[in-house]
C-alpha cells in the first residue's frame, strides 16, 4: 500500500528516517518498473541543521523545493554528477528532508544493473550510495517537485519490519562543514547481509 501523504508529514524528521528502513521505493520511469528496500537513510533538520541545505532558512532556485508539503522529491546533482533523491518531510514552509542511501533491489533488477553498468549480482552491496540509488532507479535531478503519491516515484509500507537490534546508528556522510552537527546521529541503516536473513 502506498504511503499515505500524511505520514511523510510528521514533525520529527530524525525518527521518520529510521522509520522509512524496510519501506519499499519504487519507480516507474522510462516505461520501466523498478524498486526496492530502503536499507539506508539520513535526515536533515532544517533551518537549525548546518549540514542542511536550508540551514539558517536558506532558499535557493534549488533549494525552493524543500519548503513544500512533504511527500515531494527533492533531488539535486552532487558534484555535477550524481542526482541524490530526498524525501521532503513536515508541513510547508519547514524545509526536513530525508535522503535515500541505499537499497535492497526487489523489482526489476535487470534494469537497474543496466542503468549502473553492473555487470555481476551481488545483492550484499549492490545499490548502496545515493548516487547509486538514483541511477538504479532512473531518478534523474529533474524529477525534483514529484509528488510521492503518484504514479512515477512512490514508496510502499509492505508491513515489513526490521528489528531494531539490526538497525546501526551512527553520523551522516560527508558533512564534516557542518561542524558538531557532523557527529548527530542521523544516519540510520541496515547491512544488507542481516536484511537478507529477515526478508
């Protein structure tokens, strides 16, 4: 069953990303059905987060997008590269964002080894990486402002439940600029080996 857009717009953007381990992302893009567990997130609070895009209420042409209603795709290029895929989270106006880091491929696989020019199944470290993630599924920084109940990009509560005792905590990535806020623990994920056991 898709997401409900209420549930992406919870206040506390922290326990929302590790609620969205063992959701499933799906996509259909290019004609193509794609999908899989997310195993791997990261949240970013806003105003008062300096790993933020939005920190101190910033709002760019590219960063505009986060201060929509959540259930909305925020997707830039990093490093004139890689599209990342966030989830926009909370009401209007208050810019909480979730990225996507990895993910379990469930659907299509056949496609997305093709879109990230993999050459061998190995489902323990597959698609993990932002970038990854995104090429996998066709998501492309153009699909920033999709709303995430449609038909293009959605994700899934399948009643699949990690155990907390397999989910690991810890510091983003790549944000050491953002001083003390480097080390929250806002990074939530699974090791695809404990997922594989479960599923």
């Amino acid at each position: 069953m898709k997401l409900p857009i209420e549930y992406y717009r919870k206040s506390n953007v922290v326990s929302l990303a590790k609620s969205f381990l063992g959701k499933y992302l799906f996509t259909y893009l290019d004609g193509k059905f794609t999908g899989g567990i997310i195993t791997e997130t990261e949240a970013y609070n806003g105003i008062i987060d300096k790993a933020s895009h939005a920190f101190g209420g910033r709002r760019t042409n590219r960063t505009e997008i986060m201060y929509a209603d959540g259930g909305t795709a925020y997707v830039y290029l990093c490093y004139g590269i890689h599209s990342l895929f966030n989830i926009v989270t909370n009401r209007k106006d208050i810019p909480h964002a979730i990225l996507i880091r990895a993910l379990f491929p469930i659907e299509g696989l056949e496609t997305m080894m093709i879109r990230t020019n993999k050459k061998n199944l190995n489902r323990m470290n597959l698609f993990i990486g932002p970038g990854l993630v995104s090429k996998a599924l066709g998501i492309h920084y153009s699909d920033t402002g999709k709303k995430l109940n449609g038909n293009e990009i959605w994700i899934e509560d399948r009643n699949f439940k990690i155990p907390n005792a397999k989910i690991i905590t810890g510091p983003r990535v790549g944000v050491e600029y953002a001083g003390k806020d480097a080390a929250l623990p806002y990074r939530f994920r699974v090791m695809h080996r404990d997922l594989e056991k479960i599923i």
